[in-house]
C-alpha cells in the first residue's frame, strides 16, 4: 500500500457506494483494482474477500447465498468473474435490503458478457472502468486536459518534464511495469502477464482450443495500433479463419486488453467510415508486444505514430472516466479520407477533436481534418487541438490549437 497512487476514480467510486447497493470496479489485471477496493473495506463491519484464493472461491461455488450474506459494512468480492453463481445471490440479498454500499465487485473479464450477471444486477449496479495509470496519476496532478478543452483554453496533455515522451510511451500505465526501470524487465514482465491472461484466464471462462493464436493476434493489432480494424487482413496475416478470429477479438476485448475505438456518426452530409480503429489497451503494454520496448529506438519504429495515439487514447480514456459524467470517446473519418484521430462527446452533445501528431513543429496541414469537423459541426464544435512534441500552445485559427503532449525530450 505504501506505493499507492491516489486514482482520479475514487471520487466517482465514493460517491456511487454511498447511493448505490452493489458497485462493479471492472478493468483489466494489474490496473489496481484490489488495491483500490481493499481501501474502501476499512471500516468496522467491511469484509475483503478474493476469488483468487482456492478456498474462498470454493466456498463461493458452493453456497453463493450464505458467501453473500452481509447485512453490515461493505462486501468487497475481488475477481467475482470467477463464480458466476454470485450474481443471482447478490440481487437476492440486495433485493431484501437495498442499503446502499453493500457490495463492492472487482471482475477482470467484462461480466457483462455473462448472461446471470446482465439478467441479474441490471438496475442495481453502477459500473465503474478502472484503466492503468495516467500519468497525472503518477505525478499526482488533477485530471484538466478535457474541462480545459471545452473551455476553449487547453493545456498540455500530460506535465512537462522528465521522463521523455518516449519513455512515458513504452513504460505505459501498468502500476507494476513503472515500477521495472529497464526495457528487459519492463518486456519480462508484460510477457509474464500477457501469458496469464491468455493461457490462464481466458481459458478458465471459454472453450478456446488454440492457446497460442491469442498471443499472436495481440502482436498483430500491435502492430496495426491506430489503423481502422480490418478482419480480413487480420484472418490473412493471423491463418485464423474469420468467424474464428471475431470470437478471439471478443475474447481480448472481454479481458480489456484489446479496446477498439468506435467511429463517430452524425449528419454532416457526407459518407462517414464506420470501422472501429483497433487499439490495445496500453501503449506500453502495445510497445511490449511489437516489439519495441525500448524508449531510444522506439520513434524509429515504423509503427510509432500508432503507439504513439495509442498512449494518447489512454490518457483521454483515464481522465474521461474520471468525470462526473463521462464524456465518450470516438473518432471521425470520412469516406474521402478527411480524418480525427479523436472525437470527445459530451452529454450536452457538445465536440472537441484531438489530433496527435510526432513531428515537433506544426503547419496549417497538420489542423485539416479539425477544419473539415469544425465546418460540419458549427457552433457545436468547442476547440480543436493537434497534440505534438513540441513544447509551446499555439493558435492556429478560431478555436484551434496546437498544444503540447507533455514529457521532456
């Protein structure tokens, strides 16, 4: 616990135990889950269990009412994936009291996808997505970027300062991961976890045959990070058959390790793309699975503008998770090929683009694809900003703004 960084999710979490009788802090392994809940089980009454250990989740198997029953305090039941049972257990405990905090639920697999979990708790639970570290969790700073945002008034992604952008990318948001200091440890520990998770978790809750294809197509999106998702290609370069690589993606993206980014629609009069862009979870954990780990090689990598969105992507998704209403996340392409690497929504339905960009310098070329959204859009448009290398906010127009990534150099 001494090494616990406070999470911009702890208010959102506070405040939904206080309303709410079961609450869901679901993300992928390593993110901080436990840490987190295990905070929020202090108190006299508060009771801390992990489907983790054999014994507990054998008790939990085998008499779901009694391993529920919990009249005071908060519950807290880590990896509740594990013993699908629970969920009918727990709407029957809630729907005889309906205090609020009763249940808090860690799930490393998108429960959701369970039909007892979605049958049972609907109405009931709030759900919470914890994601890895953002870096202004690690520097102990305030989530700004998005409020700044549509206030016409951004500011960097990220803090200045060391480490470099380079290294902010390889190292990721892995609690664990910051804490290995060179790229061979960094890499033995993201190859360490991602064979769990498809070796061992994902094969305790479905009936997949070939263990090593999952590896494999992580490699693959990888490599693709930021490209819009194309099946085919992927089931060329994979060998796996089609219908079979759509359940292998559904697999990756009920453990939250693969997380695609869907396209944007509205009226604006033109052809929109509706593919989703493909992106792993974390840029460091995408770094690790193409291959280059390394802060001083990897702007070389041909695929480095991908990696590159693909650590922007997760410091918007952690701060945009972090608001009171979260605000979703998309991106815009046309069919004539005009694009935003980034959409933000709010629920008021007002937009903002985000581009990002390597170079260290912008011209007017870099602002075409936030000209041709804020044009369809009008007033609904708020700001629109390139994120680049570079260490100055410039004005490029009405509402537009080149601004810095944040990280030295």
């Amino acid at each position: 616990m001494d090494d616990y960084h406070q999470r911009w999710l702890e208010s959102r979490l506070r405040e939904a135990l206080a309303d709410t009788p079961v609450v869901l802090l679901n993300g992928a392994r390593q993110t901080g889950k436990s840490s987190m809940a295990q905070r929020h089980a202090g108190r006299p009454g508060d009771r801390y269990v992990t489907l983790d250990d054999p014994t507990e989740l054998a008790a939990a198997q085998t008499d779901p009412v009694s391993f529920c029953q919990h009249d005071s305090g908060l519950l807290v039941i880590d990896e509740v994936q594990k013993a699908p049972g629970l969920f009918a257990a727990i709407k029957r405990e809630v729907d005889r009291n309906r205090r609020p905090g009763r249940y808090l639920l860690t799930g490393s697999a998108d429960i959701m996808l369970l039909p007892q979990a979605a049958e049972s708790l609907a109405g009931r639970m709030e759900i919470l997505s914890l994601q890895p570290l953002a870096r202004g969790e690690i520097e102990h700073t305030k989530p700004r970027f998005i409020e700044r945002l549509f206030a016409n008034k951004p500011e960097a992604l990220t803090p200045g300062g060391e480490p470099s952008l380079a290294e902010r990318v390889v190292s990721g948001g892995y609690p664990e991961a910051q804490q290995r200091r060179s790229a061979a440890r960094r890499q033995a520990w993201f190859d360490a976890y991602v064979a769990t998770i498809t070796q061992r978790d994902i094969r305790d809750w479905s009936n997949i045959a070939d263990l090593t294809a999952l590896p494999r197509l992580l490699h693959l999106i990888a490599l693709r990070s930021g490209a819009l998702t194309n099946v085919a290609e992927l089931a060329r370069s994979s060998g796996v058959a089609q219908a079979t690589l759509h359940r292998y993606m559904t697999l990756l993206e009920a453990s939250f390790l693969y997380q695609p980014l869907p396209a944007w629609h509205a009226n604006l009069g033109k052809r929109l793309i509706k593919a989703p862009k493909a992106y792993l979870l974390d840029s460091g954990l995408a770094c690790a699975l193409s291959g280059t780990g390394n802060a001083a090689t990897v702007t070389q990598a041909h695929h480095y503008g991908g990696l590159l969105e693909t650590w922007v992507l997760g410091e918007l998704r952690r701060e945009a998770a972090a608001q009171p209403s979260p605000p979703r996340l998309f991106h815009y392409r046309s069919a004539g090929g005009v694009e935003v690497d980034f959409v933000i929504e709010d629920n008021a339905g007002r937009v903002a683009g985000v581009e990002v960009k390597a170079t260290r310098t912008l011209g007017e070329k870099h602002f075409d694809g936030l000209r041709d959204l804020q044009k369809g859009l009008g007033e609904r448009f708020h700001c629109g900003v390139v994120l680049y290398g570079g260490e100055q906010r410039v004005r490029f127009g009405e509402r537009l703004w080149g601004v810095p990534m944040g990280g030295g150099g």
